[in-house]
C-alpha cells in the first residue's frame, strides 16, 4: 500500500528550458517592452524569447529581436 504525503513542496524545475527564459524578466514584459542584452547573453535571451514563447503557445505571447549594439534586444509585440 501507498502513503499519500501532503505539504511536502515540490522540488525547483531544474530541466533545461525551465531554467534557460527564467534567467530573464520575460514574464514581466508588457506589450511593447524590451529587453537587451550584450555578446553572447544577447543571443541566450533571443533563444530564452523562443522557448518562452513555446512555452506560451496559446495565449498569444509573441515577441521579435534585433541584433544590434554588441548585443540583442527583444521587444514583447502581443
């Protein structure tokens, strides 16, 4: 026979894609916000973006990103 526990708090999503568009703010972006980010982290964020936007599917989160200055930026479009 099993035992059901209650109250024990699950343990922190530690998949890849779970940690990879948590590292940004995306959540918190209104329609028409941006974020940038220099080098390389530019293009994790355009690739958190993409996995955020995955993960989204339905709701109509949608964004768009540009290269520019040394680093990307992605704006939050609906």
């Amino acid at each position: 026979m099993m035992q059901i526990d209650r109250g024990i708090p699950a343990p922190v999503d530690t998949s890849r894609d779970g940690i990879f568009w948590r590292k940004y703010p995306l959540p918190d972006l209104q329609v028409g916000d941006s974020l940038f980010a220099l080098g390389v982290a530019g293009q994790r964020l355009k690739m958190a973006a993409k996995n955020y936007k995955f993960k989204m599917q339905g709701t109509g989160w949608r964004y768009r990103s540009r290269m520019e200055n040394g680093g990307t930026r992605v704006w939050r479009i609906s």
